[in-house]
C-alpha cells in the first residue's frame, strides 16, 4: 500500500464547493463509520453565519443544515458509537444535539448551564456518555460544565471551576479512554483530569504551561499518550503523558514560534498553524499550516520539530485563511480543508478536478493576523516548571510528582506539571465534582 507520505505529497485538488452564502467555514467533523468501517459518509461543517452543513463527504454535496445557534458555534463533533448524533456548542450558552439523518430538524437535545455561560469549547467522551463545554471568562473566572448524554432532562453532572483562569478554547477528550480529558484556555494552560477521581481538585493530573492562549489540543502517539498544543500566537509544544509515573520531563518539543521551523520551496514560511491530526493508521502526527493568500503546507510533527512533508499545488486552491482540516484514512486516503473564503475542498492522491475554478477572494485583509488573543497571566496562579533541573522546596499547596518539578516564575518556560492541586489563591469553592459512574 502506497504510504502516507507518498499520498501526501501526491495531493491535488478533487471536489470543490463554493456556497452561495458568503460565510466563513470554521470547524470540520468527519462521521464514524458503522461497525467494521473506518469513517461514515457525513461531513459536518460549523459557519460563522451560526449554521451547521452537512455534506457528502465523497462529492461534497450539500445534504442540508441545522438552524438554532444564536450566536458564534465553538465546535462540532459527531459522537462515537452513535454516528448519526452531531454536536455541537455555542456562544448563546447551549450545546446541541442534532440528528444527521434529518437535515432542517430541530434539534434532539439541548444542554445549558448558567444563563450567563458562554461557550467556547466542547467535547462528547469516547463513551458518548459525557458531555462538557468550556465557557467564557466570567467574573474571572471560567468553567468546565460537564453533563450526562443519557439523561431525559439534560442533568448537570458537575461543575470545574478553578483549573483555568481565562476563556477555555478546547475541550479535548481522549480518543479511547472515556475518562481522561484535556483542556486548554487563553490562559496558557493545558489541563489533563482523570475523571474517574470525582471532584476537580482530586481529578487534575497534570498542567502543562504553553505559555500563549492555547488555540489546538490534540492527542497524539501510538498509545494516544502524548498531547499536543498549538497556540494562537503559533507556538508548538508536544507533551509525553506516558511519563507522569517518571521523573523524565513531559515536553518532547516546544517553541514558542513554530512558523519558522519548516523553510519553504522558494523561501518563506508559513503565516499560521491550522491544526494537527493524528494520524493512527500511518503512525504520524499531521500539522497543517498556511499563508495569508490561502496555500497550505503539510508537515510532520515529532520530537525534533516539525519537518515539511508536502505543499499541494496551490493555484487553485485557497483565496483566503484555511482555518480547519481533516485527514479520512479510509480508502487511499483524503484532504478536506474549509476556510474564510467560504470553500469546501477535497484533496485526493492524483485527484483531478470535475469542474476547475477558483473564487475570489471574499475579503481584502486576512484575519489570521487578529486571530492571536494576548495570553493573560494570573499574578496568582504559580505552576511548576517540569524540565528545571533545580528542585527547590515543595510548595505547600500542591503535591508535586516525584519531587521532579521546580517552581516556575518565568513567563519564558514551557511544560509544567502539578498533580492534585486545584489554581492557587483561587476562591474556596468546591466543584461539584464527577463522583457518578460514567
């Protein structure tokens, strides 16, 4: 079989769509696959105008949208043993879920919290049990409202409240494990819970400091252990989880400026890093960036940095910011990318366009520039350097792994771990903790 590399590089583009509303295309979902197959045939596509499309994802056809959002969406997944149930969150405080096999219905169930909560993450657990949603800043302080997906009434399983203290931008559950979630927010940090341990003080195994507004968290590695962090200002950090029982330092890899990392043919660099995917099949983490004109340049992600892989031809493509993707291994394997010039496309190994054209650009001045939000740091939130080779005095209200971290103060350092401490000098509030079996 022709390896991942090779259809990478082999690339072109296959399918287009160019809708008629001018919105920008924000987050892409891909449908599992029914038992035995490796992905469905639904695409899920979250829009600026607050709509979700569906689309075949072979032809890219529009199979229809969901109306109900009234205001930005901040996410779209499709769940995992239930692929014709899609999810996703928004700013008007809801999560909803939707029916894939019927375009235009209102949607079969919708979770809130707080009447002021806004969201600005989402995730749904491997066991489709668990349903959490990262809001906004509010009163300083931001949550993690967590639900259970098979409740009639919608029941609110609990509440964090004192992990992170900035907007929370992803909700990242692991792949395989049900129990294991990773968090990430404008504040800098990465949180990694166990929610099998109940309350949040109890279920914190591990923050990891990017030092800028987190902007991706995927998990990634052979044994989905490791987790990397893409941050708005465009930094790269790759944390080894496996080692929390070692006294090795979690970060693999980390910069703070990953643009210039991978020399371009011809010269240059990248203007931004789209995302990263793991890819399970072919063993290899996949991060995608781009220019401002809207190419795209495929990398790989390991412990040295990151290396190009391929730049698919790009006189067709792109007019504009390419803000999501995703790899379908099925098959011989397939490119979907979306972005700010409202285009769907579809890139295959040697695909040939049908129908060639290419749209003008919708905007005069990308937005990628705007996209950085500046990274806040708490004056009271202390985290502890995991790659310091000083191991200064325990600080008495964490209870640190091993003895191998020292107490960071440095804005400049990356890749912290405290394990079992709740944010420092955050208010005296306990959570209401997962002490449910889920």
């Amino acid at each position: 079989m022709e390896g991942v590399e090779e259809k990478l590089k082999s690339l072109s583009i296959a399918r287009r769509l160019q809708p008629q509303d001018p919105a920008y295309l924000l987050d892409v979902s891909l449908q599992p696959g029914a038992a035995g197959t490796s992905s469905g045939d639904v695409l899920a596509v979250s829009c600026s105008n607050h709509r979700l499309h569906l689309h075949n994802k072979e032809t890219l056809s529009p199979l229809g949208e969901f109306r109900g959002h009234t205001a930005p969406i901040c996410g779209v997944t499709f769940a995992h043993a239930s692929p014709d149930l899609l999810f996703s969150g928004s700013a008007d405080g809801t999560v909803r879920a939707w029916d894939a096999r019927r375009p235009g219905s209102q949607a079969v169930q919708e979770f809130r919290g707080d009447p002021a909560h806004r969201f600005s993450g989402v995730g749904v657990n491997a066991a489709d049990v668990v349903v959490c949603a990262g809001t906004e800043q509010l009163d300083e302080e931001s949550f993690l409202v967590f639900w259970d997906a098979r409740a009639a009434g919608k029941a609110l399983l609990g509440v964090y409240s004192e992990s992170h203290s900035d907007d929370v931008t992803q909700v990242s559950f692991h792949p395989r494990d049900k129990d294991r979630l990773a968090t990430g927010a404008t504040d800098g940090l990465v949180n990694v819970f166990d929610l099998r341990r109940g309350g949040e003080e109890d279920a914190l195994l591990a923050t990891c400091n990017s030092g800028s507004s987190a902007g991706a968290v995927r998990w990634a590695g052979p044994g989905l252990d490791r987790l990397l962090c893409l941050t708005d200002s465009d930094g790269l950090h790759l944390w080894d989880l496996g080692r929390l029982d070692t006294e090795e330092p979690l970060a693999l890899y980390s910069t703070p400026d990953a643009r210039t990392l991978t020399p371009l043919e011809g010269g240059g660099s990248v203007d931004y890093l789209v995302g990263g995917q793991w890819l399970e099949g072919a063993q290899r983490l996949l991060v995608v960036g781009g220019t401002s004109e809207g190419a795209i340049h495929l990398m790989e992600c390991t412990e040295r940095g990151l290396e190009l892989l391929s730049s698919p031809p790009q006189g067709a493509g792109h007019t504009a910011v390419v803000r999501c993707f995703l790899w379908d291994e099925a098959g011989e394997g397939a490119l979907v990318t979306a972005g700010e010039d409202a285009q769907l496309l579809l890139w295959k190994p040697g695909g040939e366009e049908l129908a060639p054209g290419r749209q003008a650009t919708m905007k005069s001045t990308s937005s990628w520039k705007l996209q950085a939000r500046p990274h806040k740091q708490s004056g009271n939130h202390t985290v502890l350097n995991c790659w310091a080779a000083a191991l200064p005095p325990t600080p008495a209200h964490a209870t640190v792994h091993k003895g191998f971290c020292s107490q960071q103060t440095s804005h400049e350092s990356r890749g912290t771990l405290v394990k079992g401490a709740g944010r420092p000098g955050a208010k005296s509030r306990q959570g209401l903790g997962l002490r449910q079996q889920v």
